[in-house]
C-alpha cells in the first residue's frame, strides 16, 4: 500500500521575468528609488561643523560615545524617548498610508522592493526585456550563458557590497573607516557587518524577490486590519473588462486578455483574479494596462487605484465618490491626529530642552556627619552634563544659607568645569554650622543650582538636607 505524500508548506518558487514598463507609476518608483538610494548611500559622507571637540559627521550612531547626531539635533541616551517617539510616529504613518492607500509602502519605499528593483533593472540592463531573460532561464549552460549570469551577478554583488559598507558608516566616522577598510585594519566588527548584509542584499533582491515578501514580511497578513472598504487600492474593474476576448466583438469587455498587467508584476500574480496577499500595489498594472487601452482606443482606468465602497455605483454607472472623501474618513483622521500629536510633543521637547542637565543623588550611608566644631554635612553626588560642544565653567550653588564646597582635587571652589558634550560626576558637601536650624532639624529642603558662567544660563534639582536626630 502506498503512502500518500504529506502536503507541501509552501509552493515551489517560480521564476518571474518582470516586462519593462513606461508610465505614471513606473516614472514616480524611478524617481523614489533614486531619491531614497542617494539618501542611504550619501547620508554618511554629509559632513557638519559642531566645533573643534565634537564629531563632523552630519548624521552619526556613536556607539562609543552613546550619542545620536542628526545634523543640529543631539540625542543622549536619557533622551531615547525621542528615538522612541519616532518610531511609534513611522508606525502610525505606516498605518494611515496603508489604510488610506493600501500597501504603498511596500510598492514604492520598502527597501526590499527598492532593492529589487535596482537589481532587477541590472538584470534587464544585462541580459534583455522578459522575452530575452526567459529564453536564457530554459537555454542550456553554454559559454553565452554562463557569461551573462556571471556579469549580472558581479554587479549585484557590487552593489550588496556598497550596501553593506554605507550602514556600517552610519557608527563611526565615514571618511576614516573606508581608509581603515581599505587598508585592512578596520575593526573585524565592521568587516563581518559588511559580508553579513552583503550577502543577504544579494540573495534577498537576487533570488528571494517575492519570497521575501510573501513568507518572511509579517505586514502582508497584517495589512487587512489596516483597510476597509473605503481603502484606495490597485484594482480591476471587472464589471467592464469582463467577459474577455482577444478579438473585439460586441458583446465582449475591454479587456483584450493580453496578459500585460501579468507580465509586468513583480510578483507574478494576476490583478484580474481579485485582491491577493501577494500584491504589493506597485501600480505596474495601471501603467501596462493604460498603454494597452490607448492602443485600442478605449478609456484608460480598466486597472486602476479603487475602493470596494465605489463598485456598486460604477456598476449602475454612477460617477465613484471624489478621491478625499476616501482618504479623509475617521480611521485616517485619527492617525493623522495621533500622528501629529506625537510629533509635535517631540519637536516642542526639543526646544525645550536645557543645554545644562545635572542630577543630585544624596549618598545614605551614612546620612550625616557630625563634625569636630558641632557642624553637620550631607554629601552628594551631583552629575553636571555639559551638551555644548566647547568646554564651560559651571558654578554651584544652593538657595539656602550653608556653606558649600566641591570636592575637585582637594578644591574648596565652586566652579566647575566640564569638557564638551560629556558628564562629570563629582562629590559635593553641603555643611549646617552649628547655629544653623537644619543642624538640628529632621530634614531640611534644599535647592541645588548650576550656573553657566558663560551666557548665565541656569538649571536647578531639589533635594534634602538631613540633620541630627532631636
């Protein structure tokens, strides 16, 4: 008795040969596939004057330093709650795109779809438009083809290597580190960096394409949370194509059956079949299919960007509703809202935000001293942050009527100073002479204060002051 093979998880991989395409759509990925490709690779060598003791790099990750430059913007690691807040910004934005528009994320700025596309145009660049491609994939290996791959590969791989080399100059100095590379001696993190992203952005834009994003994204199986019938989405109007015929016939649809739409996705689905995981509204479809309704003298639109709310009314042959009352609806103006709210509240943080920050820790053990002549002093532990970039002089003071001093190399002053865009921790005495009520008091509330003595800016902490028990 034979036993009947298990089914398979997943289907076999198909080869996909996307067709060259020219339009609206087409134009528009070109053009955000430059811009955000120049971005990735030209962001590190951007360079930006924060003076002589502070990084020049205009967008820098300081591993080292625990710092994030972005060009004026300085962020310290007491302050992730601004890496925070972007991040809960980039995925409400990605929620309200995807509900007003469906998954243009993915069509157009997904790095994997960049990527691919890049990769796919230096397929085409080297071995020819989807007739020539699939004619090479079922040639035998003979010297023409072991040529055309080998050259189409040696590219990809030049550019998973810049790939590779741009984010590892996002954590240190750009300039520096392709000197270290070139000679060999950068640090063995960046080298495995580079071959590790070098390898998977050659086998994901390569030879994972789609695969990349049916089994591995998580946003495809998300996405339907996120739309409703109100969402504008790549769409066939089957009410008009339908039925198909290759020749023109009355009672036929506009849809000739030419397969364009089919061979220019990127996924290698059939937009005419309905909505599908798969499609990741690249809106190549709209474009073939408009260049094939102008050919035959029908009206463009047979794919286009739809609602399913507007199907009912183009089938009775009723104009759809405008376009903003499909993007302007409760769900997108609630993320719209919840989306600027955040980045308002970050950018006011901003600028709010004192160049001094200081932070008093009393030390408890012990609480108090009392000294030879009837005095008792409290010691504290004071953190001054300086986040200029040139060195300051601080003066430390209190509100209340103690002596102070600082402990800085057996010092009694009370200026202090901090090297640039760094901390300096020190230890601080505060003493209740005798006559003093917080010498004998339980606690006594005290007000530390630091005073830039350059520009006279000024920042405070409260603390408390512990005397002797009655």
């Amino acid at each position: 008795m034979n036993t009947p093979e298990p089914p398979r998880l997943f289907a076999p991989q198909e080869p996909i040969f996307p067709r060259r395409v020219t339009g609206f759509f087409r134009t528009m990925k070109w053009w955000i596939m430059a811009v955000t490709l120049g971005i990735y690779y030209l962001t590190p060598w951007i360079r930006w004057d924060r003076g002589p003791a502070l990084p020049d790099q205009a967008v820098l990750v300081d591993m080292a330093h625990r710092r994030f430059y972005f060009f004026w913007i300085e962020i310290w690691p007491h302050e992730f709650y601004f890496v925070a807040g972007l991040l809960i910004m980039a995925g409400l934005g990605l929620f309200l795109f995807t509900s007003a528009l469906g998954r243009v994320w993915c069509g157009y700025t997904c790095p994997q779809t960049v990527w691919t596309d890049l990769f796919i145009l230096v397929e085409r660049w080297i071995e020819g438009d989807r007739n020539a491609r699939v004619r090479l994939w079922k040639a035998s290996w003979d010297i023409k083809k072991w040529r055309l791959r080998l050259t189409k590969w040696f590219v990809w791989l030049l550019i998973a290597v810049a790939t590779g080399g741009a984010w590892v100059f996002y954590f240190t100095d750009a300039p520096t580190l392709a000197q270290d590379l070139i000679a060999g001696t950068a640090h063995p993190v960046a080298y495995t960096t580079i071959a590790i992203l070098t390898g998977t952005t050659f086998l994901f834009g390569g030879f994972m394409r789609e695969q990349v994003c049916i089994y591995m994204c998580p946003w495809p199986r998300i996405q339907g949370a996120m739309m409703d019938d109100d969402t504008l989405t790549v769409a066939y109007r089957d009410w008009r194509g339908e039925p198909r015929a290759k020749k023109r016939l009355e009672d036929t649809g506009d849809c000739i059956d030419c397969m364009a739409c089919v061979n220019v996705c990127p996924m290698g689905i059939d937009i005419r079949e309905g909505q599908q995981m798969e499609c990741i509204t690249c809106a190549l479809c709209i474009d073939a299919c408009d260049d094939v309704m102008d050919k035959i003298g029908k009206p463009r639109g047979l794919i286009d960007y739809l609602a399913l709310s507007d199907e009912p009314e183009e089938r009775a042959g009723k104009p759809p509703k405008p376009v903003w009352k499909h993007i302007l609806r409760t769900r997108t103006i609630l993320y719209t809202a919840l989306w600027s709210l955040i980045g308002f509240g970050l950018v006011f943080a901003l600028f709010i935000r004192a160049d001094i920050d200081l932070t008093v820790e009393p030390v408890r053990n012990p609480q108090y001293i009392v000294m030879s002549d009837g005095s008792v002093r409290n010691t504290y532990t004071i953190r001054l942050r300086n986040k200029h970039g040139e060195p300051r002089d601080f003066r430390i003071s209190l509100s209340a009527d103690t002596i102070l001093r600082i402990a800085q190399e057996g010092s009694d002053t009370n200026i202090l100073t901090v090297a640039p865009d760094s901390t300096t921790q020190v230890r601080v005495y505060v003493i209740a002479r005798p006559q003093d009520p917080a010498a004998t008091e339980q606690t006594t509330d005290l007000r530390f204060w630091v005073e830039d003595v350059e520009n006279g800016e000024r920042a405070h902490r409260d603390s408390v002051f512990n005397g002797k028990d009655q």
